[in-house]
C-alpha cells in the first residue's frame, strides 16, 4: 500500500512545506509551511504558491515598504495594460503614494495614514484623482494579502470627501471678438473653428483626415490619443457613441475650404513635416493660438487676458449653442457624442438655471424702472 503523500495533523488539517528561496546570510534553504482542510485544498495552495514563486511574485519580506511593494505590483500586475491605464497608475503611485506613503513598512500601514493623503489631495479639487489613490491603494494592499504581507485591507473603510464640482465654461464675450480679430495662420484658424463650430473633442479634430469632409459634414470615426508624447491614431468602437456626422456651418465651410485646397497632407493638422501630431508639437501650436488672441485682446507677452482657454472650453460653448438653438436632448447628446443623455441633460438643466435667473434678473430690472 503506498505511503500517503500527505499526513493529517491532530487538529483536522493537513499541511505542506514549499522551498520559496535560499537565505542571502546562511545559505540555507527557505521553506513556506502551508494548511488546509482537504487535500485538494493544498494542492490549489501549493499551485498557486509555485506560480507566484515561477513569476517572482512571492514576498517573504514582512519589513518590505508601500513603495517597494508598490512598484513590484505595478511592474507585475499592471505591465500589460493599456498605455493609458498603466500611466494612471505609475502616476498616481510615483507621485503620490509614493510621495506621502512610501517610507512606511507595510504592516504598518494605518487607515489614518491613507485618510490624511486623501484629504489632502482633495484641497486639489480633482475628484478622479482621489477615486484613482483609493483604486490604486485598495489593490495594492489587496495583492499584500495575497501575498501574506498583511492580513487586513485597511483601505476598504476610508471615506471620501464631498466632490468639488467644476464649474464648466463657455466663451466669454471677449474670447470670441479676439478670436475673430486673432492673426491666425489658416491652420490654426481651421483648427479654431472646427472647435468652435463643431464642438469635437481635441482627440477627434487631430485624428481628422481630408476623407471625413464631404458633403457638408464632419465624419467622426477616430480619435489621435498621445502615448509617451508620440501621436497614435486609434478607431473607435462601432459601439462608441462618437461615431458621428457633425454639421459644419457656413461660416466653417468657408474658413476650412481654402485650408483643405492649399494642403497636400492626409490629415488636416500636422508637424512641419507632414506627420502626426505630438503631445508637444500640439501645445506649441495652441499656446502659439492663445497668444495671438491675446494680443487682439489687447495683451502682451507679458500681460495675459487670456487664460484657462482650452479645447474643452470650445466643447461647452458647441453645447451652449445647441441650447439656446432649441436643439432637443437626444439630438444634442448624438452631435456631442455622449455615452448617455444624462451627460447632456446635466449641461442642458445648467443652462435651463443660467436662462431662468437672466429671466428674472430682467424681469426685476424693468419692474423697477416702472
């Protein structure tokens, strides 16, 4: 009869010893003692214990700090995903928890610790940040567990502050008579307007070749993201709301003809030589956009009567045109290319407040002239 491979102990369990490594000092071999209750039970632990120990996930350093352990999770678990999911994380854990937390042993890693970070970031008032740190943290203590670096996830119960709402901005008057009165190269002037116009996503009118202009539309089927600087062009899904046709007024139309007649290039705006834009060969050419307007502002170098103006500022004056155009929800929420109508009610039911208060601003004015 063959001996059993494992024995059962007085207390109902069985048990296992797994070789994790050799002892830098002694030389000696290091052996992690493992428990269950049935045997299949250790062998998923067993299994799961090699793979940790093939993929050099398996820490026995119970002095290892948040920022040791914190960038061995990114490197093991966040590697392959998306440049733009990875970046959110290396952000968030090199700047911040990296920043406040770092120097603290793991094990000794307190609530109050993670609540004081929060609170102080939130005087930033970026609340998808403060959801990112609590994101961010709750996994990493998690794999801690995993890892028999901890046995509590003291991120589960900490409480976020009240969200700082950002007010969001149209033109102001005075934007929109620089803009007009701005020396802009007819580059920069197509890129304007389209934002103007159009109300596009900054992504959307770079990813814009001359194939998506015809017939008095705009064709929205792509979006150029940034990745290390370097300008990638990426479809979207056939199930993404920004797959659209936008209109282009007869003002655009003819601001945006000569441009397309007078360039030889695929896309419509690119570097000096032809290729894609970059991150940094965009923000020279916008800052390069605001300082003209700041001039036919009245500005100078050094005085500045224009600032915070972004393509996203374009965005919501495209959304407050559509408003006070009398455009309804469902077909505003198809030409902003929103997920859910809910976005462009929220914008909608704001400028609904906005208009009611001018209204009886007005109201109270005249009544008081009588």
């Amino acid at each position: 009869m063959p001996k059993a491979k494992y024995k059962k102990r007085k207390d109902g369990r069985y048990c296992a010893n797994i070789q994790t490594g050799y002892d830098e000092i002694t030389g000696k071999r290091k052996f992690k003692t493992i428990y269950a209750y049935s045997i299949a039970d250790l062998e998923r632990k067993k299994a799961d214990i090699i793979v940790k120990l093939e993929k050099g996930i398996l820490v026995e350093d119970k002095g290892i700090t948040v920022e040791q352990w914190a960038n061995k999770w990114i490197d093991t678990y966040k590697t392959g995903k998306s440049y733009k999911t990875y970046q959110m994380y290396d952000n968030v854990i090199r700047n911040h928890i990296n920043k406040e937390l770092g120097s603290i042993k793991v094990k000794d890693l307190k609530q109050i610790h993670i609540q004081k970070l929060i609170n102080d970031r939130h005087a930033i008032g970026r609340t998808r940040l403060l959801e990112q740190i609590k994101i961010t943290i709750n996994q990493i203590l998690e794999s801690a567990i995993d890892n028999n670096l901890i046995y509590k996830n003291v991120c589960r119960s900490i409480e976020m502050p009240s969200k700082i709402k950002k007010e969001k901005r149209a033109l102001y008057d005075y934007e929109k008579s620089s803009l007009k009165k701005a020396d802009l190269t007819l580059m920069q002037s197509s890129l304007v307007n389209i934002l103007y116009y159009c109300g596009l996503r900054r992504g959307e009118v770079l990813g814009l070749t001359k194939n998506d202009i015809k017939n008095d539309k705009i064709d929205i089927n792509k979006t150029l993201v940034f990745e290390k600087n370097k300008g990638v062009i990426k479809p979207m899904p056939k199930s993404e709301a920004g797959i659209r046709k936008i209109p282009i007024p007869k003002e655009l139309n003819a601001i945006l003809t000569p441009y397309l007649n007078s360039i030889n290039t695929l896309y419509l705006f690119t570097k000096k030589d032809g290729t894609i834009m970059t991150e940094s060969s965009f923000r020279k050419l916008w800052t390069r956009i605001i300082n003209k307007m700041n001039i036919a502002n009245g500005g100078t170098d050094k005085l500045k009567t224009i600032t915070g103006l972004t393509p996203h500022v374009f965005r919501h004056n495209y959304a407050t045109f559509l408003y006070y155009a009398g455009i309804k929800i469902k077909d505003a929420q198809y030409l902003l290319g929103h997920k859910s109508v809910d976005i462009t009610l929220n914008i909608y039911t704001h400028l609904d407040k906005e208009n009611n208060e001018t209204i009886q601003k007005l109201d109270s004015y005249f009544a008081s002239q009588n």
